[in-house]
C-alpha cells in the first residue's frame, strides 16, 4: 500500500513538474512534457473509468409503459455540439464490433432498427443530465417507448450504457467505449443475449464527455 501512494504521489508530482515549466529545455522536462502529450491528465482518469465503474446494463421483458415527459435538451444545443464529433463514424464502429462479438459466439447478428436508434439517440443526450438507468423524469428507460413516434412494441429490449472523457479520434472512442462494455459481465451478456434481434445506437458529445447507447430489442 506505502509503495502504491509512493507511486501515485511520484506520477503526480511528475505532472506538476511538466506542467509548470520549471524543467523546460532540459532532458527531463522535455521527457516529461512528452509523457503528459500523451497519458491523460489526473483529472480526467475518474472520468475514463466511468465507462465500465459508473456504467450499467438492464434489460426488460415487461409490457408495462408508463406515461412519460420529453427531454429538455434544446436542438440548438445538442446541433452545435455534435458538429464536433462524427457520430455515424462512432455508432458503425459500435455496430460492426458488435456483430463481429456475436459471431463468434456462434449468434445472430442484430439488425439496425430505426426505432430503437431514434431511442439510443434520446437516451443518449439523458445520460448527460443523469447517467443512469433512470431517465431524467425518474421512470424507467424503457418508458421512452411511450415517447411521441417512438413506439416499439416488444417481447424484450435491454439497454447499455457508457461515457468516457473524449480525447481519442471517433474510431479510438468507440473501440474505447465498447471494450468497457466487453469488460463488464453485465454489458456483455447484454451483447451476447441470443434473443435480441435488432439494434439502435445512439450517441452525444457535451465538449467534454462522450456518451453511447445501446438499444436492443426484439419486436412483437
């Protein structure tokens, strides 16, 4: 334990050292500088983790809706955010590593389902004003099938969720994103279940954080 807070009091005063300067034009400044170029800052490593400690998989086979509200997230906002990141490059990447995952379990590959992207999508921009599995309104997310155009009409839906400080290119992100899933028992067996049939993935970025979702469900 002394040798762990040794280590992590040693890496911290390194990046204090780098991003002061005092060590600038030396070896081991320009060392150091290279080195915090690269590994994420401190301040960002609780943020990085989020994709598998804070994330959580639910599925549901209930039939039971409740009345819901619609997300306050205004157009503009969530427009001029998202023209800094190509989300179709994230959500493809998201969909052919999953589908490859599900082949070689031997299982069905998921089909795109308008519906269901159109939820992950909703979803996704929720998780910024709560990352959980409880909407913003507090009910269930699966009420977001009650939403206005929204209704998916299933036997069983599940949903996965992740976030992640974006500091990587879209592609990185979303192999980021989706080992977080691999890693967590309970993302996986999400991805793995052989009675989904189709997917929606949806994405948002706040100018800082990344957040995805994953929709599966298997229509009536």
């Amino acid at each position: 334990m002394r040798k762990l807070i040794t280590l992590l009091l040693a890496i911290l005063f390194g990046f204090w050292l780098a991003t002061t300067g005092i060590l600038h034009g030396t070896i081991v400044g320009d060392w150091l500088e290279t080195i915090v170029n690269i590994v994420p800052s401190p301040n960002e490593w609780p943020n990085f983790s989020t994709v598998t400690d804070k994330s959580l998989d639910i599925s549901d086979s209930s039939d039971q809706l409740s009345t819901i509200e619609k997300s306050d997230q205004s157009a503009s906002s969530y427009q001029s955010e998202s023209s800094e990141v190509d989300y179709q490059i994230v959500e493809e990447r998201i969909f052919i590593l999953l589908n490859d995952l599900r082949e070689e379990q031997g299982l069905n590959s998921l089909k795109k389902n308008n519906i269901l992207k159109k939820a992950a999508d909703l979803r996704a921009q929720e998780t910024e004003v709560s990352f959980s599995h409880t909407r913003p309104n507090g009910k269930n997310p699966f009420t977001i099938f009650e939403e206005n155009g929204l209704a998916y009409p299933y036997r069983v839906v599940g949903e996965n969720l992740g976030m992640a400080t974006y500091y990587l290119d879209e592609k990185e992100m979303a192999e980021l994103l989706f080992n977080g899933w691999v890693e967590s028992e309970g993302h996986y067996e999400n991805m793995i279940r052989p009675d989904y049939e189709e997917i929606g993935i949806g994405v948002h970025y706040d100018g800082e954080f990344l957040y995805a979702t994953q929709m599966f469900g298997t229509p009536m």
